[in-house]
C-alpha cells in the first residue's frame, strides 16, 4: 500500500482512511504529524456544509450547487479525489468555476 524505505512506510496523501482501519490491527506503530493531523480532523468530521458563494463568482449558485461545491472542497481538503457527474443542466460548468475562483480567492489570502 506505500513506499518503503529503509525504517518507514509512505503513503500517499489520498490513503488516511485506508492506513487508519489498517493500523487499527497493529500496536507498535508511530505515525507522523501530517497523517495525525488528518486522522484527527476525520475523526471530529460531522458534516459537509454547502459552500458559500464566492465573493469574485459572477453567477448565483442554486442550494444544490452550493451543496457540489461544498462536497468538492471536502474532497480536495483530504486528497481524496473524486468526479463531479451529474445529471444534463445541473449546471456542472457553474460549479466548477465557483470551486475554481473559490480556491484563487483562498491562495490570493495566503
């Protein structure tokens, strides 16, 4: 499932869910910061809120886009991957470019 090196495995930053339920089978293992930190952050993980609509998005997401986004931006937090499908005039395109000027609103504040 990782690479290993000489006195570590590594895994790839899309797996925390699949090491968590691994490791729970073992005792003596020491893990690093960044894996606790995710494995944390999903254990106190209530829900996905719909996101907001962007400041710099010209258009008016509907509930149900909001609510895409919002899954999307889950997604991405954890490296987890994913395929936004959905039925014809959803509209696929809005949220995609809502997520897209959302994360360029996100890198402008860092």
């Amino acid at each position: 499932m990782g690479d290993a090196t000489a006195d570590r495995i590594r895994f790839g930053s899309g797996q925390p869910g699949l090491l968590d339920a691994h490791l729970e089978t073992r005792t003596a293992v020491s893990c690093g910061e960044a894996f606790l930190r995710v494995r944390n952050e999903l254990e106190d993980f209530q829900q996905i809120a719909p996101a907001d609509q962007p400041a710099g998005f010209a258009g008016k997401l509907q509930e149900s886009q909001r609510e895409s986004v919002g899954w999307m931006r889950f997604l991405g937090r954890f490296s987890f991957g994913g395929c936004l499908a959905d039925d014809m005039g959803v509209g696929k395109a809005a949220q995609v470019l809502a997520l897209r000027e959302t994360r360029r609103e996100l890198r402008a504040e860092t």
